[in-house]
C-alpha cells in the first residue's frame, strides 16, 4: 500500500453529477490500498480535454453519451468518442468507458489501458480502473515527461545561454534540431535506466523486455517505407526491408519541391521464426555437433548468411537470411502497406541495429574470396607458434627468413668492376 503523498489522480467525465459522485465514493473505498487516490469530476466535456491538456490525471473514466446541452442525436452519442480521440492525441493514459452504451466502443477495447463497462456492470469498474492503475502506464508517463522537462531545462540553462552570444549570430532555425538530438541522445542513454525501478513495480505491463525493446521502433516511426523496417505479409510471413534509407527516403506532399524516393524496386529478406529456419532444422535433423555450433553461430554478429532478432511483443524470434531475397516495385509495396493494403508494417529496426544489419548484408553479398596463406614459418619465427619436432623421415621446413637467407649464401657475389682512372686501368 502506498501512503504518505497522493498516489494516483482520477478524472471521471459524466454529464450526470450523481452517477459521478456515486462512482467516486465506491472507487474510494475499494481501491484504497493503492494509496491516496484523488477524484476529479467534469460534467463538461469541452472542458474535461482543457483539464486534460494541462493539468496531470493518471487515469480518465469516460462516458460516451452526452446529453447535458441536447442537440443532434449524433453529437450526443458520439461525444465521448471524440474526447477519447482527442485523449489520445493529448496524453497517454489508461481510458475506462463507463456508458450505457457499451456496443459503440468495445471495438477500442484493449485491456488494461483502454476498457469499457456497461453502467449497469458496476461491479466491473472497480476491477478495471484497478488494472489501469496497476499497469505502471501513469507512472511511466509521469516519470518520462519529468525526464523531458528535466532535460529540456538543462540544456537551456547550461548550453544555450553560455553559447547565446554565438548561437545569436547562427541560423536560428538550427537550435530546435539541436535541441530534439540532443535530447533524444540522452533518452537513448540514459532514461531506460532511470525507467526500470518503475516498470520493476509493474512487473513489464507497459512495455516488454528492455534488451529486445531496444531494438525495435515498434510502431515506426517514419511516415514513409524505410531500410530496416520489418514486414509481415498476408500469409504470416516475415520480411526485413534492405534497400539503403536515403533510396527510400520521400517528403511529405505539403513540401514546395517534394524529394521522391530514388529506388523503383525494394529489397526484401526473408525473415524465418527461429524453429523454421535452415539451420534450425538442418541442426535438429543432423543432430551432428557441427551443425548445432554452426546454428549457434547464426545468434552473433558475424554470422555471413544469418542474422538473428529477439522477440518483442508479437515479433517472434526471427532469422533473418540473407540468401532468401525477393525484389518489388516500390509502388506496388506502398500500397500493400497501405490502409487500402493487406500487408503489415510491424517495427523499424533501430539505430545501430538496422545500420548494423545492412552492413552486414553489404558483406555477405561483397566479400571476396582469397587463398589461405601459410604463415606458419613467420609464425615460428616470431615466437607465436612452436615449430613442429623433426624426424629422419621429414625434413625440417625452412622459415620464410631462413629460405631467403639460404638462398643469398648460395649466389656468388659479383666482382667489383674496375677503376678508371684518366683513361687507364687502376
């Protein structure tokens, strides 16, 4: 049980004040081992998202309908519908939809974050506000815009304004890129380390294993197809996209002079799940240790055909191979991945993960080939290796030195040619 200062802060949003009050001193009582639980109400829904935009709740429970200032049977019904997109647009919290009208949103169900309880279930409210609390979301969200803010005032007080005087005589326009890499190079560093205490307490409800977490920008991040996303296509399979970013790379059509994308086809690798891919089951048919050593190593970076990614969420553990490589037309992928489309774009690979799968396509497609040498004279020579003992059946094997210096002793030197002096011989 937390005690001490206030735990969470709830926003109920009802055009019926009594159902909101009735909701609040029931919530009261039976979740009061999660600690001080402070309940806000807003009959106003226009005022509720105001409240929502500046002020911190860790939770909003959400009726659908409101009939406080009559109108269309369409805005009435729909009000809470649109509070929620603009909610989501605003804060990421959980949402409970507490309605009369259940069958208009169950289809934005997604437990624990997003529940819906028909008002005559009461007896569910608890349970569900008590999960969306639990889920470690307002803690997370809490705790990651504190880190924002932290960051965001720190590099105004100890970069900026020391460096004003030349920053001021800069393009102005260069300070804000500054700013946003900055401040996601320090996230990337430094916030999963000061976020791990809260998602501990949360068991990993909000978010999965931080190690495969990192690899992955689930969903992407770009508004456009780029190298390294990671596809799913009609039938369940899984395809890692190669072509270089700066092929693929497109702006927006609001853009004066749009830049297109340069590549016309797209480079797509196969991605097996771990327990279907060639290694795996060569290594399970074989049962030879080479095999096994060698599906082993397909799991570390140096692998020339294979490479391994983690599972997260609903991305299983793939291989991805290098040899199993298929082209498309750009234009025909766009709209596979489209809305109107049936394939799915899942994640993006992040940095350095994705530069670090491209290159090692680039070699495994590149390499070159070259005879073995034998080094093992220089090796003995220079104290690596021992010299393997002679026998009267095996001669010894000169060194590289001991050959060359063989060979001198036996070419006779030249004589010296003859002076001259004034014509004559010296």
């Amino acid at each position: 049980m937390t005690t001490g200062a206030e735990a969470f802060r709830l926003l109920i949003v009802d055009d019926e004040q009594e159902i909101a009050e009735r909701l609040e001193s029931m919530l009261g009582e039976d979740l009061v081992d999660l600690g001080v639980i402070t309940f806000e109400i807003e009959q106003d829904f226009d005022e509720a998202e105001r409240r929502l935009e500046k002020e911190q709740f860790d939770l909003v429970i959400l009726d659908v309908r409101d009939s406080s200032q009559g109108g269309a049977t369409d805005a009435i019904e729909g009000r809470g519908r649109e509070l929620y997109e603009r909610i989501k647009k605003t804060r990421w919290i959980p949402v409970i939809f507490f309605t009369g009208v259940p069958e208009q949103v169950r289809h934005l169900t997604a437990p624990p974050l997003v529940e819906v309880v028909a008002k005559n279930r009461l007896e569910q409210i608890t349970e569900a506000v008590r999960a969306g609390l639990n889920s470690g979301v307002p803690s997370l969200t809490r705790r990651l815009g504190e880190l924002v803010d932290q960051q965001m005032r720190s590099f105004l007080r100890d970069v900026i304004a020391p460096q004003w005087e030349q920053m001021a005589e800069a393009d102005q326009r260069e300070i804000a890129p500054v700013l946003v890499h900055r401040l996601a190079a320090w996230l990337k560093e430094n916030a999963i380390q000061e976020l791990d205490g809260i998602l501990a307490t949360s068991g990993g409800v909000a978010v999965g294993h931080s190690s495969a977490a990192r690899v992955y920008l689930k969903p992407p991040v770009t508004r456009h197809l780029t190298a390294a996303d990671l596809l799913r296509d009609p039938d369940g399979q899984w395809w890692l996209v190669l072509t270089p970013a700066c092929d693929l790379y497109e702006d927006p059509p609001t853009v004066a002079k749009p830049r297109t994308a340069k590549a016309g086809y797209v480079r797509l690798a196969k991605a097996h799940p771990v327990a279907d891919s060639p290694l795996a089951i060569t290594s399970q048919a074989s049962g030879l240790s080479k095999d096994r050593d060698a599906f082993k190593a397909a799991f570390g970076p140096d692998h020339n055909r294979f490479r391994a990614l983690p599972k997260y969420l609903d991305i299983p553990d793939l291989m991805v191979d290098f040899e199993n490589v298929t082209s498309v037309q750009l234009k025909d992928l766009r709209i596979w991945i489209s809305e109107e489309g049936n394939w799915t774009r899942v994640a993006t690979l992040d940095s350095p993960f994705a530069e670090a799968m491209l290159t090692g396509h680039s070699r495994a497609v590149g390499r070159i080939g070259t005879p073995d040498i034998n080094w093992r004279g220089l090796h003995e020579e220079l104290g690596i290796s021992k010299g393997k003992k002679q026998t009267d059946t095996q001669p010894a094997v000169p060194s590289t030195f001991e050959a060359a210096r063989d060979l001198k002793e036996q070419i006779p030197s030249p004589s010296p040619a003859p002076m001259e002096r004034d014509g004559h011989e010296v």
